[in-house]
C-alpha cells in the first residue's frame, strides 16, 4: 500500500505558475513510479505527467508539454509538479498517484491521492 498527500493547489491567474508536491508513505518510495492526473468540472481524468522509479525518464501529456515538469526527491518521498503559463484550461482537480512502472503510472496508477484543486483565473 502507498498513502499519498497532495498540496500546493490554489487560486491563480492566468500566466502564472504553482508547485505542487505529493509526500508518500508506506512503501519504499524508489520503488514506485509516481504521476499526476487532473480532472476538470464535467470531464474524465486524464493523465499530465509521470516519472520513473529513479527520475531517469518521464512522461507528459501533449497538452501541458513545455510548460509543466515533474520531479521527485526520492530523500524527501516527495513528487513534485511545477506549472508555469498556466491556462483556464488548466482549472482542475489534481491527483497525485503511484503505480508499479510507469507505463501502468501513464495508464492508470495503482494508488491515488485525494486531489488538490487548481483554479486558474483570466
């Protein structure tokens, strides 16, 4: 099992930027590949970004590219999603999860976190 906390989500405004971080606990955190999901007001969740167990290779989803990076800090057991030019269209929930290889973390995850809200204002 893996328990996994989100914060850092808010209010901002358009152009801005946030950081988010996920902190993990219950199992070594090495040994999980970490992502992020979002989902906004009507719409299916739908995946951002993902690293692998080591922080050597990640994934990001075309609509965010250049603009959101995700890291970790496998010392701290932390992930961490910085987004600059944010957007309207970035306003959602966002879910920090952890998965067995990243391939599944880009799929679906194993375990998910509550969810932190962004809203990005005009």
């Amino acid at each position: 099992q893996v328990q996994l906390v989100e914060s850092g989500g808010g209010l901002v405004q358009a152009g801005g930027s946030l950081r988010l971080s996920c902190a993990a606990s219950g199992r070594t955190f090495s040994s999980v590949a970490m992502g992020w999901f979002r989902q906004a007001p009507g719409k299916e969740r739908e995946f951002v970004a993902a690293i692998s167990m080591n922080g050597g290779s990640t994934r990001t989803a075309d609509s965010v590219k250049g603009r959101f990076t995700i890291t970790r800090d496998n010392a701290k057991n932390t992930v961490y999603l910085q987004m600059n030019s944010l957007k309207p269209e970035d306003t959602a929930v966002y879910y920090c999860g952890a998965a067995r290889s990243l391939t599944i973390m880009v799929a679906a995850g194993d375990y998910w976190g509550k969810g932190t809200l962004v809203t990005v204002s005009s």
